[in-house]
C-alpha cells in the first residue's frame, strides 16, 4: 500500500499539491509570451526574496551548476581565489574552482564549525602587499554539518578588502536572513529543491555589478552557462536553452505560497522549528554536530549514540517508519544523521520525524523514554512562537 513518506531530508524537500499540480499543466511555449510573462514575474520575485535590485538568473541546472557558472563567468585561469572550507559543499566549491584550472587556496575550518569572520579578515590582511586573491568563495549554509556561517559579518569582510564574493546559499537562500544588496554579496546561488520547495531542475544566481566587471575580464570557458547570453535573452523574455519550463512552473507556485506567507515569517518559522529540533534531539541525548551558536535553521545534523551506525537508523527510519533522513557525507558517514526542516515545513512534520525516532532507537535498546523528544520539541516550540499563557480570569480569585 502506498503511504506519504515524511521526507525529512535536506532536499529536495518536500513539494506541496498546488506546486506538483503546477507542475502538471500543459506545457507552454518557451519562446511565447507567456513563458516572457512568467520569467519576468519570477525574476521579480526572486529579486524580492533575495534582496536585490541585481540580475538574477534562472538555471536549467541543479544547484551544482550554478555553482559552476559563478566559476565560469568570474575568473580567468590561474586567478587565485581564497575558498573557505567547513564542511562537503565548500569541498565541492574548491574541486569546481580546480577543474576550472583556478589557483583556489582552501582555508579549513573544523567541520561543525562556523567559518569565523575574523579568521576571514587575518586571512585576507596576511595578502595585504601580495598579489593575492580575487575572490572569496564561501558557502552559506553548509548543509553536510547543518552549519549556517555568519555572511553578513563575512561579508562586511570581504568587502574591506575589496575583492569579489561568491556565495553558495543553495540550502539557506529563502529560508534563512539574506540580504544580497545590503550585505554586498556579488554572486550568490540557489536552488528550488532547497528552501523554495519545488523539484530539482532549476538554479538560480545573482550578479552585481563588480561581478558583471569580472565577467569583462574574466576568460574561463563558458557556453551554456554564459550569463551574457541569460542576460541578453531575459531581456526578450527567454532562455538561451530549452528550460525546464515545467519546473519553472512549480517554482512559480511557490513563490506565490511563500509570498503569502511572507519572507519574515518564513525565515522565523524556519528558526522556531530548527530550535524545536535541537531541543527534541538533546532531549534523546543526542548531540548536535554543530555549534549551538552557528546551527542552520534550515538542517540539523546530530551524532549517534555509541555504537549505532546512522546507515542503520536510517535504514531503519525508512523501511518501518516511511521517514527519509539523511545521513553523514565523506568524512562523517556513519557518524551522524542528518534531518532536514527546509522549504514548507511544519511543527507536525517535525513531531511525526520525532515520533518514528523514539521508536526506532528503542527498537536499537536505547533508553528513549517514549515521548520525551516529542514533548521537548513541542515545549521549545510552543515558547518561541506563543506568548505565555495568561492566567485564566476564573482562577485568579
Ligand atoms: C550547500 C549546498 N551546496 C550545493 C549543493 C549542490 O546542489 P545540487 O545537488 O542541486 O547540485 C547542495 C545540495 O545539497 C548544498 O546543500
């Protein structure tokens, strides 16, 4: 018998009826005026959410090749770029910026920590005199540790030393505090099986103007992903490529759900839950990988009691529980899980992820106390979202 599964990972995330209904209608032309219109509205709202009056780009392409494009479309071969590293996605920036033949030195960062905007700045000033680096590459979110680094600090950085930012907020974009414009970031990515809640298949980018004045000088390989070519075509209301027009459909319905409801309230909502997920964790005695201080709002990793396998948790989560959890990547596999809260999420989704844990570490003979973490998630939520109950009239006598 077919169940819904609770799909609990950091994306693709879960897709809401009227976003997959979206998603069903007939295709259109995507060189009519109707796919214009809806290109335009969608670049319009993008630029709204993302806080930019920029160029923002819609990608054919999963989160990885925007990633690409802001390489490609910045840099010239053997530019040395500084590549902040805490975690498999800042891996994965440097390994792009390689293949593209960049000179990408990598700062590391403990994985479960924060890249921390002072050692941005004495990493920076040690350049200061040399011929150092362009740009700064960092992510934003860094989803294998659930990690959310300080950008506005980092960027306030960066921009002292004037050299160019690229952001990879494929997992905290549309759900977590950004401000494109305000904070100075020149290229930042996403992806509309994150937080936007839409299936994979479109990315998006921003470019400020420094980026646009890289883009002049820069001279790496760039054809699909030349966004000269997005930028003259977004101007007749196309793409350069076919799009996914279907999925540019669905996101468009997303951007309509999550303008209803508003970016204010989607990135608190997005803070209470995450909250109510450490609580109900700690409540299992399970440690939180990251750092309280520093810990996504948009995915939470924890660590395994001795002797669990998280392969095994998760195994178990899904064939007994239909609950999709993610587990640990590279370095960290079989050492921690992974539960995502992204995109159009809910306190009950988060009960019922709480729900089938209790049972399945008892069923590893854990001591669960069963509704210990269900409680303490529902207690941590209920305080960051309601005032305190006042005392009942009747009863003040
Ligand atoms: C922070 C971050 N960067 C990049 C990516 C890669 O995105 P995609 O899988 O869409 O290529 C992901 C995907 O999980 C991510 O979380």
């Amino acid at each position: 018998m077919y169940r819904p599964q609770n799909l609990r990972i950091p994306g693709p995330t879960f897709v809401p009826q009227a976003v997959l209904s979206a998603s069903a209608r007939p295709l259109i032309n995507h060189r009519g005026p109707e796919f214009a219109a809806l290109l335009a509205g969608m670049t319009r709202a993008l630029q709204d959410f993302l806080r930019t009056r920029g160029d923002v780009f819609l990608l054919t392409a999963s989160g990885s090749g925007a990633m690409e494009a802001a390489v490609a479309n910045t840099l010239s071969s053997g530019d040395k770029v500084v590549v902040f590293v805490n975690g498999a996605f800042g891996e994965r920036f440097h390994q792009i910026l390689r293949a593209y033949g960049v000179d990408a030195r990598r700062v590391e960062v403990p994985w479960g920590r924060a890249v921390d905007p002072d050692v941005v700045r004495d990493d920076l000033a040690r350049e200061r005199g040399k011929d150092g680096s362009k740009a700064v590459f960092v992510t934003h979110n860094e989803t294998s540790t659930g990690v959310l680094n300080p950008l506005k600090e980092i960027a306030a950085v960066v921009r002292e030393s004037g050299k160019l930012l690229v952001v990879d907020s494929v997992s905290g974009a549309g759900a977590v505090d950004l401000d494109v414009d305000d904070w100075g970031i020149d290229v930042l990515v996403t992806a509309a099986q994150k937080a936007w809640g839409a299936p994979p298949g479109v990315s998006m980018i921003t470019m400020s103007e420094r980026a646009w004045k890289a883009f002049d000088r820069s001279n790496l390989p760039k054809a699909y992903f030349n966004l000269q070519t997005y930028k003259a075509q977004l101007e007749k209301g196309a793409t350069p490529a076919t799009p996914a027009v279907t999925v540019y459909i669905a996101l468009q319905e997303s951007l309509r759900l999550m303008a209803e409801e508003g970016l204010d309230s989607i990135v608190k909502r997005h803070r209470d839950l995450a909250f109510a997920t450490r609580r109900g964790l700690q409540a299992l005695n399970l440690a939180i990988f990251a750092d309280e201080a520093f810990a996504s709002p948009t995915c939470t990793a924890f660590r395994m009691p001795t002797r669990l396998d998280s392969r095994n948790l998760i195994r178990v989560l899904r064939e007994e529980h239909d609950t999709i959890i993610a587990g640990g990547q590279g370095r960290l596999e079989g050492q921690i899980a992974r539960v995502g809260h992204m995109g159009f999420v809910t306190i009950q989704d988060m009960l019922s992820f709480f729900s089938a844990l209790e049972l399945t570490l008892r069923g590893f003979n854990q001591p669960v106390e069963q509704g210990v973490a269900i409680s303490a998630a529902l207690r941590a939520y209920a305080e960051a979202t309601q005032p305190p109950a006042r005392t009942p009239v009747a009863s003040r006598r």
